[in-house]
C-alpha cells in the first residue's frame, strides 16, 4: 500500500498538466496510467493525418506555451513530441501499466483507496479523475450490426486509407473525425458517408475558427458569430442543405459554450462531397450480412463500416464506494439498495421520508443523493430492504437506490448480499463529482470539483484550452486546503 497526498489517474495531457502544477506547488502526487505510455490517445489511438484542430495558442499546457516557429496548426507528431517535451521538462514520471479499477472514499480515514491492477493500493487525501472524455469508442446498437459480415472499426482504431485501397467503406458519423476520415479514405477507397442523425451542423474552416476564438476575446458573441463567422461559412461553403448538411439556428460558438458541441472544422471533405467523391447517404435503417439499408428503402453494400460515433467516459464505472461504518467496520452494501419489483407490502416514498426527517432534516430524498430506479419511480421497500436501510440512516447521504430482482420476498442476509453484487455493477462514489455518463454533475465553470477531495479535469467539452484552466483551478484548490490545514 502506498499512501499520498494526491493520486492522478490518467496520464493524458490532463493528468501530465495536473503532476505539473502540482509539483510546482511542492504537493506530492502519483500518477497511475493503464497503458505503457503517456499522452497514449495521441500516440496510438489518433489516425496519421490528424493535425490540432485549434490554433496552438489555444492547444498549450501551463507554463509551456509553443515556440513562435511552431507553425498554427500543429501536426498529430509535433503534438506528441510537445507532450513528451512536457514530460521531459517537468521530469514527471507517471506510473504506467496501472489500470486503476476502483476508487473508493473511507469517510472514517477520510482518504480515497485506490486501486490499480487487482492488487496494488493507493491511499490518497485527493483524487483527481484525468482519464479523459475519450476513454472509450462509442459504437452505436444497431439492428443487424453482429451478422454484418464484413469489417468493423472505430474511429479510434483507424490509422490511414491505405488498408482499404479501392473498398466500399461507410462512415457512421459526422463530426470532426468522421469528417476528416471520410476525407482521408476517399484518396483510397470508393466511399461513401452516413450522416445518421447529426445532419445539423456548422462547417467552419480552421482559420474561420481561430478569427472566431481571438475576436471572441475582444467582442461578444452577437458581433462575431452571425454578422461574421456564417458569413464567411456561407460565402465559402454555400447552401449544403442538398448534401443533407443543415446549418443549425444557433451559432457555432454558442452551440460549442451551451452544449459543447463543436462545429466540423472542413480539411476538404465539403469539396470532395460537391464532386461526387463522397456520397452522402442518409440515416441507417437495418445492417445486413453484406449490406446496409438505409431510411426511404435505399439498399447498399459495403466492404466496412466504420463508427466515428464518438467516445465516452468511464470514470464512473471505477469511482465506486466501499463504505465505512461508525464502528470502523467496513462494507460493500450501503452505496446502494436495489428495488424494482418491491411493490406489494412495501414500503413508500412517504415512509422512508418520514424515517430520514426523523434522522436529519432535510426537504427532499433527491437532494440526498437517492435516486429511485423504480419503474414507476416510486420508492418502494421490502420489509428487509427496510432493514438495512434503517441501518444507513445515519449515512443517508450514501444511500441509492438500483435494480435488484423480487425484493419483497427476500431475506436480509439475502437482501444485502443482492445489493452487494448490485453495487459493484452500479456503484456510486462519482456522484461525487460526475453524473452517470462519466462527465461533470456540475455545469462550466464549476465543473471541475466535487466533494471529499475528489476533482475531474479535462471533461468540459472544451480541449486542451479547457484543460489548463481546469488544472490551475485544481491546483490552487488543493494548495488552498492543505494550506488551510496547516
Ligand atoms: C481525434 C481527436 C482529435 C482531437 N483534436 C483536438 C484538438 O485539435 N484540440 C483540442 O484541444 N482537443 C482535441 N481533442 C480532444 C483531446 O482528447 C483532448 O484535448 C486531450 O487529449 C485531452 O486530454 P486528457 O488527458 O483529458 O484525455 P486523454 O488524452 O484521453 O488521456 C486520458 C488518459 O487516461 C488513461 N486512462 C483511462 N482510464 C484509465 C484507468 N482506469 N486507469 C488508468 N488510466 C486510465 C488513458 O489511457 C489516457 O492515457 C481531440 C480528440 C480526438 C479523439
């Protein structure tokens, strides 16, 4: 076991910034990082052509802005190597190869256990999720998917075009990947493209961007965006609603502050769609062995399909909670308590109301921290759930509820054993910080903090701008309360 003031997980741009500033601040902190490299979405998850979307002003770690000859747009490589320069300067170390699987708060020790390759441990003051809002591909459920007999891919997992010399390649998803990929694999394969749903959307080009991002800072929105950016956009692209891209009603950077989508950033893509080169197909309606039928009956074969559906988080499937009771005794049960089919002879919303008024004061369960996965989302407790919900009374705050199968029929012993194995499946210490999809509970700018010394960084929507801010703010926030300590 090792203890520390602060364990970082992730060792992206965000966890290498966190170990910065940290250390700058003289705090001591490890970084645990599941692959055997830092920086790795860069290094092996990022197809070859992928250059910054951003301007470099916008795309720098603290402390380490780029060189003046760095050009504006900086290629996949020369982000690497700042990455590794990063490193090197800083002297950080991160610990690779340590998957962390779970994370839990000890609100006795009032300390994280962390714990990484199913046996090492880590006992921490602060917590700091830096695993990125790209964790893991995201490919959507659709009909007919498994029997489709040819290739497969993620995003993640392409590399170039060369592979698919002259194939059939359908690529799910519009935004910047897709975008670009389409792009990239139309110089190799015939090709074409799927918008899915996500028609709407703004096509900007970098440099409208960058005029976009450095006037922002001088002007307001309602200045820049309508009477300049979509005019340039319009000028440049035209009308491309006949190509089923739909420019949205809210402008593109509106659109990237309030839902953090960003616009397609076009490398030539819209001029390779014009000419034919790239058909744009719409929405799918069913896979088959050696096709794709699409909506309005269209029926089209393909050598691959390729997902560049986006990615998400998983911080929350190891932010778990192992709880501490008043007598030091410890358990996996109290994160959750399952109810589904808990009807008949149960108990109510109201009753478990009035035990917690009766306990502690408070207006509502929900601001509590329980949910209620009943299907009519009522709380409703068997007699022996009630039991151990009794028990938790005084860790209310702990207590949720989730799926355990026929409750009122069960034993105690039975009951926490049920919730036990529930709650390795649905744990729940990201509410800490993070809501169920692994992203901040807490809207921008307040996002970046949660409770018990746990912290995420990276995960507003906002890149590696967003990143740097999320990082001083860390820092000094940790600075802040082990000064006031002191
Ligand atoms: C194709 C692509 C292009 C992009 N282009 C831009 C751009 O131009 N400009 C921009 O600002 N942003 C861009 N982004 C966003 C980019 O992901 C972020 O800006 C940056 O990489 C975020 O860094 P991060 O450290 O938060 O996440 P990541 O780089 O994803 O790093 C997270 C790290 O956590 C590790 N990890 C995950 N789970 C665990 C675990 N359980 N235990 C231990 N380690 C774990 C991962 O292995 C990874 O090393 C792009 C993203 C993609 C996918």
């Amino acid at each position: 076991m090792e203890e520390v003031v602060v364990v970082i997980v992730g060792a992206g741009p965000s966890g290498l910034a966190t170990t910065a500033c940290l250390t700058l601040f003289s705090i001591p902190n490890i970084i645990l990082e599941r692959e055997d490299c830092s920086s790795c979405l860069w290094k092996k998850r990022a197809y070859d052509r992928l250059k910054l979307h951003l301007a470099k002003k916008f795309c720098h770690l603290p402390f380490m802005p780029h060189p003046s000859t760095t050009p504006t747009f900086i290629s996949r490589k020369a982000f690497i190597k700042y990455m590794d320069d990063y490193a090197s300067n800083f002297k950080l170390s991160p610990n690779n190869v340590r998957s962390v699987e779970s994370a839990t708060y000890n609100d006795v020790m009032k300390r994280w256990h962390i714990e990484a390759n199913q046996k090492e441990v880590y006992v921490a003051e602060f917590l700091v999720v830096a695993t990125g809002e790209n964790s893991e591909g995201y490919i959507p459920k659709l009909t007919g998917l498994s029997s489709f007999r040819g290739e497969v891919i993620h995003s993640s997992e392409y590399k170039s075009g060369l592979k698919y010399h002259e194939k059939e390649v359908l690529v799910v998803g519009c935004g910047n990947s897709g975008m670009e990929i389409a792009f990239d694999l139309a110089s190799h394969a015939h090709f074409v493209q799927d918008p899915v749903n996500w028609m709407q959307f703004h096509v900007l080009n970098k440099e409208m961007v960058y005029l976009g991002m450095f006037l922002l800072k001088y002007l307001p929105i309602s200045v820049v965006e309508d009477p300049l950016i979509i005019f340039l956009a319009n000028f440049k692209y035209g009308d491309l609603t006949k190509y089923g891209i739909i420019r949205p009603e809210k402008g593109p950077f509106y659109l990237k502050a309030a839902t953090g989508r960003s616009a397609v950033i076009d490398v030539g893509t819209v001029k390779k769609i014009k000419v034919g080169q790239i058909q744009v197909f719409p929405a799918i309606s069913s896979i088959k062995e050696d096709g794709i039928m699409f909506d309005k009956g269209k029926m089209h074969q393909f050598d691959a399909i390729l997902f560049a559906t986006g990615y998400k988080s998983t911080a929350n499937n190891w932010l778990k909670m192992k709880h501490m009771h008043a007598n030091g005794e410890a358990s996996n049960v109290e994160a959750s308590m399952g109810l589904e089919h808990g009807g008949g002879g149960g108990f109510k919303q109201q009753e478990l109301w009035a035990a917690w008024g009766r306990s502690k004061s408070s207006n509502t369960l929900e601001e509590k921290g329980i949910a209620c996965m009943g299907a009519d989302r009522n709380i409703v407790a068997s007699t022996g759930l009630w039991h151990i919900c009794s028990q938790f009374v005084s860790h209310w705050t702990c207590l949720k509820v989730i799926e355990i199968e026929e409750v009122h029929a069960i034993s105690l012993p039975d009951a926490v054993q049920a919730a036990a194995t529930a709650c390795s499946i649905r744990s729940m210490d990201y509410i800490y910080c993070l809501n169920n999809d692994g992203m901040p509970k807490n809207t921008f700018p307040n996002h970046w903090k949660g409770e018990n010394g746990l912290y995420c960084v990276g995960l507003s929507r906002r890149g590696l701008f967003g990143v740097s801010m999320d990082v001083k703010a860390i820092a000094s926030d940790i600075q802040m309360v082990i000064n006031g300590k002191e």
